[in-house]
C-alpha cells in the first residue's frame, strides 16, 4: 500500500477495497465443476454473503488453519498470560502445551467434538441461543470452529492455564472461574491427561453445566508404553466406559461414544447430556 492510499480516509478505503471485490467476484469463482453453470448474478450473490458474513469462511478448514497460524504467530509471545496452575495440573503441562500451540496453531483435531454436539438436533435448531465454553483450546482453531457451526461470537467462553487470544481467558479446569449452571455446551478436548485429579475437573465441568447441558469430552489411549512421563505426568484415559464413570449418577443420556481401535485407532470420544438434581 503506498502512502497516497495510507491517508485516504478508512471508509473510502473500505468502499473501495469492496467495490474491487465485487467486480473481481466472477472471477474468485471456478466455472469447472459443480460450478459450471453458475451465473454471474449468482457469483456476486456468493462473494456479497461472504462480504455480509466473513465468519462463514471458517467453516473452510483451510481459512481456519491460515487465520489460526496467523494469529497465533502475530499475538505469542506478546500478549501471552499464564495462570497459576493448581495441585491438580499434571508437571509439564503448561510448557507442553505452549511449545505445541506455537508449532501446531493450525491444528484442526477439536472440529471433531463440535460436529458431534451439531448433529445433536436440539443444539443444531438452537444453536445461536446456546452458551459454550471450551476448555483447553490451545490455540484459537477450536473457537473458529464453534463459530463456523453457528454458535454466536458473544455466548462463547474459553479457558486455558495459557492464553495469547483476546478470545480465551486464563482458567484453570479444576476450579473454572465461571458460576454453577452457566453452559449449555462444554467442549473438553485432550484435557483430561494433564489432570492428576480427572473426577474433580469433571465435577467442574457439571456444575458450570446447566441442567440438560452437554459435555462433549475427548482423549486419547495412554499407558507407560504409549506416552512417557519424561515431561508430563500423563493420566491415562483407555475406554470411554473409563469415561463416563467420571460422571456418575450425572448421566441423563449418552448421545456419542467412540472407543480407541489399537494399534491406529487412538481416540476416546463421548458426548453426555448432564442430569442435575
């Protein structure tokens, strides 16, 4: 950008880096494929409901991970906090745990437990009304995701012992800095391996839970012989019934269940509906 367009006003500016886009629409449009005979009114009609809606680029995985990594790359190590980790938090966690956001801001693995809550009918018909709190996103990619299903920017919460977003806030899973009965959804994604005290986190994650709320959990298989304990005192997670025991008589329904298939098939997954007195 050169200086003559540096001083001209932001919102002449912004009319005409729109102006551009819509005259260049036709083109940022293939006509191959599925997109053969796709007018060129319908073409603009596609890069004006981007215009209106640039949120709905996440839900390309590709948008997610580039703005994921780029962020991530633009705010670490600027604006990193960390909080006091409690008794629970397992050793080495915080610095795994940043040393992996800062390689790996575009991981896009926490998508998965967000399309298991979306196919969930009830979450799918009031999706924008809900409160959600994801615990332990890393990076930002799994707060794209919430977002591109359809959840609202202003009802979603995170938490991380680390944090370099303005999205997520610094929390700990065992004593989540949020009141009794505040979600409808939690996504608790590869968390549970870090905490030496697993039933106390899930009690956490039930109490922040209103009644009839979700909590879509996920780990992966662990023992001595698959994760060493040289740098974090994994706990580990073998069986979704090891799951779902954390949850007690809290059970009202289990929606989604997916046990590891050893040597290639590593994941735990459940989705439970939380029954509260």
């Amino acid at each position: 950008m050169n200086d003559g367009s540096r001083r001209m006003p932001r919102f002449l500016r912004e009319i005409l880096r729109n102006t551009i886009g819509f005259v260049a629409a036709p083109f940022l449009i293939p006509r191959t494929g599925a997109f053969e005979h796709v007018g060129l009114a319908a073409r603009c009609a596609i890069r004006f409901d981007i215009w209106a809606n640039p949120d709905s680029l996440f839900q390309l995985r590709k948008a997610r991970q580039r703005v994921a990594a780029a962020r991530a790359s633009k705010l670490m190590g600027q604006k990193t906090r960390v909080t006091s980790a409690s008794e629970y938090v397992a050793r080495g966690t915080i610095e795994h745990n940043v040393e992996g956001a800062q390689e790996s801001a575009d991981l896009d693995r926490p998508i998965i437990l967000v399309q298991v809550a979306t196919a969930i009918e009830r979450v799918r018909k009031n999706i924008s009304a809900l409160d959600v709190l994801s615990i332990g996103p890393r990076s930002e990619i799994e707060l794209f995701g919430i977002r591109a299903a359809g959840f609202a920017w202003d009802r979603i919460k995170a938490i991380d012992l680390f944090a370099y977003s303005p999205l997520v806030q610094t929390g700990d899973v065992h004593a989540i800095p949020f009141p009794d009965n505040k979600f409808d959804i939690v996504f608790l994604g590869w968390v549970l391996a870090y905490s030496k005290d697993q039933a106390r986190a899930i009690r956490e994650v039930i109490r922040v839970l209103r009644p009839g709320g979700i909590a879509v959990v996920a780990s992966d298989y662990s023992s001595d012989e698959t994760h060493s304990r040289t740098k974090v005192d994994s706990t580990h997670m073998q069986s979704s019934e090891q799951m779902l025991a954390l949850f007690g008589d809290h059970i009202g329904y289990v929606y989604f269940r997916h046990e590891p298939r050893l040597p290639s098939i590593h994941m735990i997954m459940v989705a439970v509906e939380i029954k509260k007195p």
